[in-house]
C-alpha cells in the first residue's frame, strides 16, 4: 500500500493525522470524483476515496503533500489505464482471424 508521510501533519479536534495510506488498487466508485466540478475538487475527492480519509482532511494537506497525493493519485490511474490498454490489446488479438 503506497504510503504518504505528511511533512506537516493536520489536527482535526484531538486527532493529528500523519500520514494518509492509499489502497493498493482502484474501484469504480473512485471515479465518481470524476462527477465533480473542477480538476481540484476532483483530486481531492479522489484522494479521499483512495485514502478512506474525508475530503475536509485533504483539504487541509499543505501544498507540498497535496502535491505528493497527487501523484500518488496519478499514478494510479495511469496505471490503470494501461493495464486496460493492454487488456484490449491483448483481446484484439485474440479475436483476430488467423493470417493465412
């Protein structure tokens, strides 16, 4: 599980949050983010999802560890992303006629 290390934790009540863990994979529901408005609103929704943190936490992060979440975020979907181009490409040829 990727792990994010906050250079400055945030304290929400009594609670200091120090790091945010993201799963080690995606699901369908985190692309709902994707419904939001705005590119930033929807990273951070995303982040939350992939962190099971509330948004208020990710909107807190300083800049530089909203910026490494991003990443990490990224990432993510890029990889998901090509493994589903492969997954395609791979079936593409699979369903091909065979060359004579």
């Amino acid at each position: 599980m990727p792990k994010l290390t906050l250079s400055t934790p945030i304290t929400l009540g009594k609670k200091q949050i120090t790091e945010l863990i993201f799963r080690d994979y995606t699901i369908a529901e985190d692309y709902l983010s994707f419904d939001q408005r705005g590119g930033v609103a929807q990273r951070i929704a995303l982040i939350a999802s992939l962190t099971g943190t509330d948004e208020v936490v990710i909107k807190q992060l300083r800049g530089p560890d909203y910026v490494r979440a991003e990443k990490i975020t990224s990432d993510m979907l890029e990889a998901d992303a090509a493994l589903a181009e492969q997954s395609a490409e791979k079936k593409s040829l699979e369903s091909s006629p065979p060359s004579v």
